[in-house]
C-alpha cells in the first residue's frame, strides 16, 4: 500500500505504460519477402506507436491490405518493438491471428508490413458503434480469440497486450489477433517474463504487483486475464474494474486490479458466462485456465462454435 500511496503522489496519468522493453530475444533480420511496388494508397486506417497503417490497393489484381509503413527515424525503443512485431508476425500462421503477406526494409531504413485487411476495424470500435455484445457474440468472440491465442501460446508467443483494440474485425465477423509490437517469444518454455509492457488497464495482478503476486510468473496466464476483461468489457460496455467514463491513472489501477474485488457481474447473466469469466479473472494466476482448457469451457462450447 506504501508503494500506492508513493505512486499516487506522482499524480501519473497513463494510458499507457511507458516502460522498459525487455532486450530483443531474437535477432532483427531484414524481410525477406519484398512488397510490390504496385500498390495504391487509398486512406489512413489507423496511426499506431511509430507508423501509420494505410488502406492499399494492388493496381494489378486490385487486392485490398492493409500497409503498416513505420518511418526509420523512429526511436530505437519503438523501432525494437517494430522488428519485434516483424519477427513474431514471420512466424504465424493461424485464420485466428493477422495474416502477413510481407516485410521488407527498404533502402531508406523505413519498414512495411502488408496485411489482411480487416474492413470493420477493431472490436473497440464495433463496440462504439454497434453497443454492447450479446452473452452469445461473445461466445463466438471467445471461441475466435482462444483459438488465436492457444496457437500463439503453442508457438511460446506471449502476446502481453491484448485488449478490445487489437481484435480486429472483418465484415464475415472474423476476429484476429493483432499488435504484437510488445510480445515476447520465449526461448524456452519456462524462460522468465515480467517486464511491464502494454497496456496497463488490462494488465493481469502479478504484472502489475510482482512482490506480491509474481512468483512462478507465468505470461500465458497474464493474457487469458486480459481475455476475461477484454469479454467483459465488450459485454459490460465499459471498462469492467472502474465507474464508466472513469480516466484510469496508474494508482486507481492498480489498487482496482491487486486490491479491489472481483467485477460483478449483472445477475441475469448465465451461469456459463458468469463461470467462464471467473475462469480467466482468478487473481492466483495458477488457479487460471490456460486457452486450450477454455475453449472447452461450456460457455465456448455453444452451438456454432465448432469448427
Ligand atoms: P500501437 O502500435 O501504439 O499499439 P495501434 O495498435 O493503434 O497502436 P497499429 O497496429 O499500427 O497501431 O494500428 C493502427 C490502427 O490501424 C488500428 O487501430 C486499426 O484501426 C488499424 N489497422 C491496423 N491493422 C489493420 C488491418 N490489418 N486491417 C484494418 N485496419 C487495421
Ligand atoms: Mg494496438
């Protein structure tokens, strides 16, 4: 609590966490893949952490993706992240995560990453726009990003920020994994990690609180606690720990994730959902069901989710 109070004196506002990267565990190679010249910008999708994201057009085969152009005057931290992103994104191949046709690091330094186009944005947006989601849209969300993430933690890929804007959408209501500008690929199955990266309103207790909840850190468990509020939120409408509208510094966080009780869930939900949703919050993150374990989960198991 001392701890709190001596961060609460600092008054911090932070969306997001401006913290240390660990050091990169692989090497940054060059792409391999060389991306077209044919391509036509149509719009700017989205600014990201060091790159603008660009709706494109191959003038060829008149192909939709989507173009993440990172400049090279980047700063190094966030130039990390991005051959981070372009190492783990060489290696995955799931319909559950975002697929990527490209890499290549041109002459100028600047690095393109060409993707799937997801033409209706992200699930924060859907949410915006379309309200909160049906017990039965998130069983089929669930189902998508367990199978997303149980392929990514089969891979050792710890995605470490996973939230309503990184599931990105498209108009079949296929939702992939995308961002991992801050993920981790572990080198081995038990290799430490508990640097604090991403987003900290989703961040699971022991990353937050490491003296306290961090023994036998395990980073897999962290993401199934972002699954859980991610779900929640979708259903909930709003940040599931905090009042709506609440701006979230690091302190009120914190003590809403380590200290404060379980979200409460309405009581008209079913027992499955309100059961799945304790399954991914457990604050011992070892009590945590991993994704593969979710995905059998009555809740996911709902008619229409098989594959
Ligand atoms: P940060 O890098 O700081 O986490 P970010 O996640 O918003 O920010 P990007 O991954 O660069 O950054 O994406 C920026 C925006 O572009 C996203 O929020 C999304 O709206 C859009 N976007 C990214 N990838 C795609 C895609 N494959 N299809 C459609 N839109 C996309
Ligand atoms: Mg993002």
């Amino acid at each position: 609590m001392a701890l709190v109070q001596k961060r609460r004196q600092l008054s911090l506002h932070l969306p997001r966490c401006p913290l240390p990267l660990p050091p990169a565990t692989t090497t940054t190679t060059t792409a391999t893949t060389t991306i077209s010249n044919e391509l036509e910008k149509l719009q700017v999708l989205g600014h990201g952490n060091g790159g603008t994201v660009y709706k494109v057009q191959n003038k060829k085969n008149l192909k939709i993706y989507a173009l993440k152009h990172i400049h090279a005057n980047t700063d190094s931290t966030t130039r990390r992240q991005i051959l981070r992103e372009v190492e783990i994104l060489r290696r995955i191949d799931s319909p559950y995560v975002i697929n990527c046709h490209g890499i290549t690091e041109r002459q100028d330094g600047d690095i393109q990453i060409l993707m799937e186009y997801m033409d209706v944005g992200t699930l924060e947006t859907v949410l915006k726009t379309t309200g909160n989601f049906s017990e039965k849209v998130l069983s089929n969300v669930a189902f998508q990003v367990l199978n997303g993430l149980s392929y990514i933690h089969s891979n050792k890929i710890i995605h470490r920020d996973i939230k309503p804007a990184n599931m990105l959408v498209n108009s079949s209501f296929e939702i992939k994994i995308s961002d991992f500008g801050v993920s981790k690929l572990m080198c081995r199955t038990l290799d430490p990690c508990n640097s604090y990266v991403g987003t900290c309103a989703y961040m699971s207790p022991e990353r937050f609180d490491p003296d306290t909840y961090g023994r036998d850190y395990n980073g897999y468990a962290a993401d199934i606690w972002s699954l859980g509020l991610t779900l929640l939120e979708l259903y909930m409408g709003h940040f599931p720990l905090l009042p709506p509208g609440q701006r979230p510094d690091w302190a009120t966080l914190m003590c809403a994730i380590c200290f404060g009780d379980s979200p409460s869930l309405p009581e008209n939900v079913s027992e499955d959902f309100r059961s799945f949703i304790q399954c991914c919050l457990q604050k011992d993150s070892s009590k945590r069901w991993t994704a593969s374990e979710l995905l059998s989960h009555p809740f996911v198991m709902q008619t229409g989710n098989k594959l």
